[in-house]
C-alpha cells in the first residue's frame, strides 16, 4: 500500500465518517419502517379476528334459522 500524506489521510476519514453517518442514518430510517409496518401489521389482524367471529357468528345463526321451513311449506 502506498504510503499516504496526512491530506489523503483525513480526506479517507472524512470519506469513512461520511459513509458511517450514511448507514446510521440508513439504519434509523429502516427501524422507523419496521415499527410502523409492524403497528400495522397488528391492526390488521385485530381486524381479521373479529371479521373471523362476526363471521363464525353469522354461521352459527343460519345454522340455527337454517332448521326453519320456508313460510311457503
């Protein structure tokens, strides 16, 4: 490796302090999307468990209306 003046050193630093500020701020920006996808993933299955027992509900009741003639018989 060619040997390197204190100008081409602290050029390399600032490039390396750059790039590490980058990936933090890259990384940051990761975590916040992970939180709020993983709110939202909770939200949606609340949704989906109750739309699932509204559902069973509804079953449960035409199967027990389902037992009853039609007026016309």
């Amino acid at each position: 490796m060619p040997s390197m003046n204190t100008s081409d050193i602290e050029q390399r630093i600032d490039e390396l302090e750059y790039q590490l500020q980058f990936q933090e701020d890259t990384i940051d920006s990761l975590n916040k999307t992970i939180a709020l996808q993983q709110r939202d993933l909770l939200l949606i299955q609340e949704k989906l468990s109750f739309l699932a027992r509204q559902l069973e509900n509804y079953r449960q009741q035409q199967t027990i209306h389902g037992d009853d003639k039609p007026p016309h018989y």
